[in-house]
C-alpha cells in the first residue's frame, strides 16, 4: 500500500511543481526555493513528518524534503542544547545530502567533459 | 501580405505545448521515480535489516549518485526535457544543477571557475532552505515550547 501512496504523493508533488512551472513566469530555480520552503512550513505545521510516514519515499525524495530535514535539525537541535543547538541543529540532518551532492558532482566535473 | 494575415500564419504554425501533456508527464515521472525509491527502501530495510532513517539517507545517496553520474555523461538533460519537473523537483534536480554548472565552469579554472559557481544555481535552495528552516524553528520553539 506504501508503494501507492509513494507514486501518489511523488507524482503530485512534481503535477504542482509542472503546472506552476508551465503558467507562470517562474524558472526550475524558484520553484525549488518554493518547495523547500513550503517543505520547512508543512514541517512547522507537523504535516510533513505524517506525510513522510504515510507515503515513505513519496515524501522523502522531494525537494520539499530538505526544507523538511532543516526545520528538524534546528528543533531538535534547540531540544539538547539550548539557543546554541539552533545554530548547530540546523544542518545536522541534511548534511549527508549536502556533502554527497557536493563530492560526487566535484568528482565527476573533473573526471568528465561538458557535452554541448 | 499584411501584417495581421501574417501574425496569423505565424499563430497557427507556432508548435502549441501542450500543458495537459506536460503535467501529466510530470506526475508520472514523479511518481515512479518515487515508487521505484520505496522498493530500494524496503530492500534496503529487509535485506540489510537498517533503520527506516538509514534507509532514508542511502536513498538520498543512491539517487544523488546515480542523477550526478548520468548530469555528468550528458543523459540528463534529455530526460529533463522530456519528464519536466519529474525530475526536476525531486533530490535528483539538486544533484542535476550542481553537477551541471560544476561541469560548465571547469574551464575557468579550478578556483575562478569551478569553486566560484559550484553553488550557483542550488544556491537558492541553500540559502532559502536554511533562512525558512531557522526562523520556522524558532517561531515553532516559542509555540510549542
């Protein structure tokens, strides 16, 4: 049933993001901005994290995600340490996105060549 | 002819996109994209018996990987015109624009070029993700305590 519920949630995510895409002026950077902020606002709202339990992945792989994982981090983050874990907090759990992103895209700009 | 007439051929000749089209494309592209990580989640949980957090973060690895190496082969720009923001509003699109302006600057050195735009266009992401993720904490922290 998760299966559904992922290819449901995945597919709508990306319907709003075309259709946002297609009807206004907006480029593919806005509206990734939108949806990781809109992400870091379901989260604050704590619709997010129920999202993520209902439809696993769905929920996971979207950008929206990282605003989600942000929000986390500095919440949790004030839980253990005080005013200081907001700062510290923040970036704990999407570090691994972050840093893979950024070591795997370095790895291959020098291993490959722009194709044009 | 007049300009009215022409305006007119030029109107029925353009190729109109079809939004329908593309929307729906979107959807489906999302969403398989989005099943295919579930199944990699529950071999990941079942096989390697890994928390459903861990599971979370090599999906996040995985497809981070797989989307870099094929930005880097010049494969993914086909496929982003072709399934929209299917690909692009997932982690994959992320990974898509660092690798690709990585790729574009390399040519104006390593620090110039590469080190100067590696965050070009997910930059905005960064900046609006960690600027909505602080202050929606700390509003949730005065709310819920």
């Amino acid at each position: 049933m998760i299966f559904l519920n992922a290819f449901l949630i995945g597919g709508t995510i990306c319907l709003l993001g075309q259709i946002l895409l297609d009807n206004t002026k907006l480029t593919p950077g806005h509206i990734t901005s939108i949806f990781t902020i809109l992400g870091a606002f379901l989260a604050f709202l704590g619709i997010y994290p129920k999202l993520i339990e209902w439809s696993g992945a769905g929920a996971t792989m979207m950008i929206s995600n990282f605003g989600n994982l942000l929000y986390q981090g500095a919440y949790e983050g004030f839980h253990e340490m005080g005013i200081l874990g907001l700062t510290s907090g923040l970036l704990t759990k999407c570090s691994s996105a972050i840093v893979s992103a950024t070591v795997f895209a370095f790895l291959f700009a020098l291993i490959f060549k722009p194709k044009d | 002819m007049d300009k009215d007439k022409y305006q007119k051929l030029v109107k029925e000749n353009t190729p109109k996109e079809n939004k329908t089209n593309k929307a729906f494309k979107a959807f489906i592209g999302g969403g398989l994209l989005a099943f295919t990580g579930q199944i990699i989640i529950s071999i990941l949980e079942q096989s390697f018996g890994m928390t459903i957090n861990d599971c979370y973060i090599w999906l996040c690895i995985i497809t981070i990987f797989i989307s870099s190496f094929l930005t880097a082969l010049g494969f993914f720009d086909n496929y982003v015109t072709k399934w929209g923001c299917g690909l692009l509003i997932p982690t994959t699109g992320f990974a898509h624009s660092i690798t690709s302006s990585a790729l574009d600057a390399k040519k104006d050195g390593l620090v110039t070029g590469l080190g100067a735009t590696f965050f070009k266009l997910a930059g905005s992401v960064l900046l609006y993700g960690i600027i909505s993720g602080f202050f929606f904490a700390i509003l949730g922290v005065i709310i819920y305590g």
